[in-house]
C-alpha cells in the first residue's frame, strides 16, 4: 500500500433523530461538550484522540458505521474497488470528500478525505 491511502484515524458514527436529544445524551454519557457541530445534521465528541460523531437526516445511513480518515479517498477507492468490494461515491460534502463501502457481512464503512 502506498502512504496515501493508509488510515490515518478512525471514527465510530451513531443515527440520531434527534441532534439536540443526543448531543444531550452523549455529552451526559462523556461529561463533555461537542468540538465540532454543523448544525442539525453532525456532531462530534474528541476524547483522548478517539472520535465519536452523531449523524442526523441526509447525513445519517440510519445505521452505526465506522468513519477511517485517509489522505487521498480516490486511491482507496480504487483499491477497494479492485479488491471487488462494492464502493458508493465519491461524494463531496461541505467539510470532506466520502465514499461508501460494504463489506462481506453487509456493514459498511465511511472512507473520508477531509476538504
């Protein structure tokens, strides 16, 4: 593999249909305020390097998935791709540029590449 489409961290995303509601809940659960939150539609909680985002509407698969940030999202894609594993995207969001991919057992991962 080259450097560029290792990962360089890993986020674990929950659906919330509520933002407010589970900002609430999870800033409870942490004793902690969000670093980052876009509105309706995104939260995030950092903690001793680890991240833990909530997902709401467009931006919610309705389902818990893993985030991996790389440094170059269209070479991963490739290689997954090649791998023959089925990748959705390249989509370019406000803050990143994503791609979807199921693995083996159905669940699928978020590749991202920050903007």
């Amino acid at each position: 593999m080259a450097d560029d489409d290792k990962a360089l961290g890993l986020a674990a995303v929950f659906p919330t249909a509520d933002m407010g509601d589970g900002v609430r809940f999870v800033s409870a659960v942490l004793g902690l305020e969000p670093t980052f939150v876009d509105g309706a539609r995104w939260a995030q909680f950092d903690l001793g390097g680890a991240r833990l985002a909530l997902a709401a509407g467009a931006e919610s698969s309705g389902a818990a998935q893993v985030m991996v940030k790389v440094a170059d999202v269209a070479a991963v894609g490739e290689r997954l791709a090649a791998a023959g594993y089925d990748v959705a995207g390249p989509v370019t969001g406000p803050h990143e540029v994503r791609l979807s991919v199921t693995g083996p057992d159905g669940w699928s991962v978020v590749v991202y590449e920050p903007r």
